[in-house]
C-alpha cells in the first residue's frame, strides 16, 4: 500500500476514534456545525510521484492540472466533464503514479448556520479594548508593561476585512483573495446565496471582527489579511491550505485560523506543519459543535487549538473540547468590529473569537521576544494559563492546559 494512503487510513482511524469517545453532542457549530459544505465537484487534490507523470496521466483520462497548492505536495487537478466526482478520485488513486488523492473539501466558520450570530451594539469603539473579555485575560496588565505586539504580522485567514473600519485603520497591509484570485480580500457581501442554506452573506464581517480583537490585544501589530472564506463563510481545503503558505511566504509571524470541517485531509496538514517548521504558528479555533473532539485542521497535531469559556471560567455551551485542545479563553457575548453593524460594532460569541484573542497573545509575546522560537512563545502562554479544571468536573484536561492569563505571560 502506498504510503500516503497509509497515512490517510491513520487519520481516518483517528477520526473515528476521536468520534467513538464521544463524538456526540448538542449545540452544533455553524457552516462547520450540522454539516460540512460540500466538496467540489470539479476538482481533487492529487499528490504525485512527479507533475510530468501527472500531467501525462490527466491527459489519457481527460483531465487537467490546475496547478500547485503551494505549501504541500499536492495538484489541483480538474475532473473530466461528465465524471462523477467520487469516481475519478477513485480511479485516480489506483494509479501508481499517484501517492494520493483527496477530495476538495469544503470549509466553513464555526460561526456559521445561525449557531451564534452576531447582535449589532449602540458602543464606541474604545469599549473593545475595555470590554471584560479582555480584563479577564490580563491584557491591560500586559498593555501596561508596554506589550502591544510592535513589528508583529499577523495573518487572518477568513473572510476578508473591511478596510474602512475604524477598528482596523492603519493596521492593514496588502492581502490576497484566494476566492476571487485578487489582491483585495475585501469583506463585502455580494447578494447571493452561493451554499443554498437560504441564507444570503452570513459570513460578511467574521472577518473584520476577528482582526479588530487581535488588534484590541495587540494594538501595534499590523494584519494581513488573506480572504479564504467567501460571503456565505465557505471555502475549500485546497484554498485554506494555498492561504497559509501565502502568510508565510509574505511575512506573516503567526496565522489566525477559523475554518474548519470535520473530515481529516493530509493536504491541510501538510500546509500546517510547513508552516510550523517556517516558525509560523497557525492558531486555530476548536469549533462550536460542541463535540468531544475538535474540528480539522484545529485538531491537527502542528496546529494550536483554543476553545471558549465563559468569563466565569466553565466551558462554553457551543464549544467542542477534547484532548487535542491546547488553550481556552472567554468566547461568550464578545464586541468586535462589524461593518454591517449601523454602529460598525456588534457582540458576537464563538471559538472563533477566542482564537483571536490567543493569537492576539502571542504577538504580546512575539513582539517583546523576536529571537525566541515560536514553540517557546506557545508553551509560555501554556504554563501560565489558569487552570480550569476545578470549574468543569466534566471536561477535565479537555479545554488545553488552562484558560490565557497575560498578566502571567508577560510578567518579569
């Protein structure tokens, strides 16, 4: 059997143990909660012993290679009109020219599905660098040691950001659009319900919203960001894997992530660790399925998983936990930047946001610290997170190490 196939069959396994120990669960999570988007119908992920024996090999079955995913091993390769998606991706893994073959899956953000929507709020925008999320996690004792994550890159992978929010100005440089292929990952609607859920552009803001708390952390990082998520908040694994080799080759320090689906692909986990031996750390959200095992590609062994709680410190009704979760942080009832509020402001819940502030953290640290390895800055947020164990009998060493705590972190 070919290696990566054996290496598929392993996560595969994983999943379903993962699933077996309690993959049940109330409180789903958004367009990665009661269901993945689909996957493409029009191309796989094929990774080959050579692009000349693929392309030769496309060619007798009449089709095409798109072109890399940068930051793995792995074609994007057009299905032939008129094959069914799940019989090409068969027929093209028997081939022995190829190590293997994936489907195109698609992702979404935890947010998604109406699981938690965002409320629009009558506050001014100073009222997200002094809400209490963020006094619970120490950042205005960390903001007063001078920590504001000076020089740090953070990317944002998502739906894009709006420029013209004020919570985001001066703090913008030039991204990519992997959904449209442009240089402007604006987070706009565009009218259309392009999944069919009957929802029309409930991913509009997530972007936005999650750069404004990075930035409420951090207020002297700058954000790059890199729209993989589309205005329904849908995309493709193919796309958020091409998305965090773009951050890293275009400077970013660390790459916040809130897309995830359920199905694991080695292709995703390939950009990941890429990323990771780059000392570029993907942060991403657990998901708000409120299962017993975090969503792909957070649950990814070179990813950092965070999952919420609530500001008394006990696990978030939405949010899933498990082993592989290695951070939490206050997600409930959480004000960021969103530029369909009428005040540009709404409160929002999520792991999503958590995240943002975990990776807000890690700027803290990387700024004051730009010679330590990312592993280190990671492990210092670990060790001097507060324990939540005692709080939640029934997730005990479930919800990471403890809850952030940047008072700790950045002391002397």
């Amino acid at each position: 059997m070919k290696p990566t196939s054996l290496a598929r069959l392993a996560l595969a396994a994983s999943a379903a143990l993962l699933a077996a120990c309690g993959g049940g669960g109330g409180g789903g999570g958004g367009s990665s909660g009661g269901g993945d988007p689909p996957a493409s119908t029009t191309q796989i992920l094929v990774s080959a012993a050579s692009l000349d024996d693929l392309e030769h090999l496309c060619d007798d079955k009449g089709a095409r290679v798109i072109g890399p995913v940068e930051g793995t091993s792995y074609y994007l390769v057009e299905i032939p009109d008129g094959v069914d998606a799940d019989d090409f991706l068969e027929d093209m893994d028997d081939e022995l020219e190829v190590e293997d073959a994936e489907k195109d899956e698609g992702v979404g953000f935890p947010e998604g599905e109406g699981t938690t929507v965002p409320v629009f709020v009558d506050e001014g925008f100073d009222a997200i660098t002094a809400q209490a999320t963020l006094d619970a996690v120490g950042v205005p004792q960390a903001r007063a040691r001078g920590r504001r994550g000076a020089g740090v890159v953070v990317a944002v992978v998502d739906t894009g950001v709006d420029a013209s929010s004020p919570a985001l100005a001066g703090h913008l440089l030039p991204g990519f659009d992997f959904v449209d292929g442009d240089a402007n990952p604006a987070d706009v609607a565009n009218g259309a319900d392009d999944d069919g859920d009957g929802a029309v552009d409930e991913g509009v803001g997530h972007g936005t919203f999650v750069a404004s708390l990075v930035l409420a952390v951090a207020p002297d990082a700058s954000i790059l960001p890199v729209r993989a998520l589309n205005s329904d908040a849908v995309g493709t694994a193919s796309t958020v894997a091409r998305a965090i080799a773009w951050a890293v080759a275009n400077g970013a320090d660390v790459v916040n992530l809130s897309a995830g689906l359920r199905v694991q692909l080695l292709s995703v986990q390939q950009a990941i660790a890429n990323a990771k031996n780059a000392g570029v750390p993907v942060i991403a959200a657990a998901g708000n399925r409120a299962l017993s095992s975090p969503d792909f590609p957070a649950s990814a062994s070179d990813a950092f998983c965070v999952t919420s709680v609530t500001l008394a410190r006990a696990k978030a009704p939405f949010a899933s936990w498990g082993s592989a979760v290695d951070l939490c942080t206050p997600g409930v009832d959480v004000l960021g930047a969103h530029p369909r509020s009428p005040t540009g402001l709404a409160r929002w819940s999520g792991t999503s946001f958590s995240t943002a502030i975990v990776t807000g953290g890690f700027a803290l640290l990387r700024g004051a610290d730009g010679g330590a390895s990312s592993e280190s800055l990671l492990q210092r947020l670990e060790s001097t997170s507060v324990d939540v164990d005692a709080v939640n009998p029934l997730h005990q060493g479930k919800l990471g190490e403890g809850m952030l705590d940047l008072d700790e972190a950045t002391a002397p």
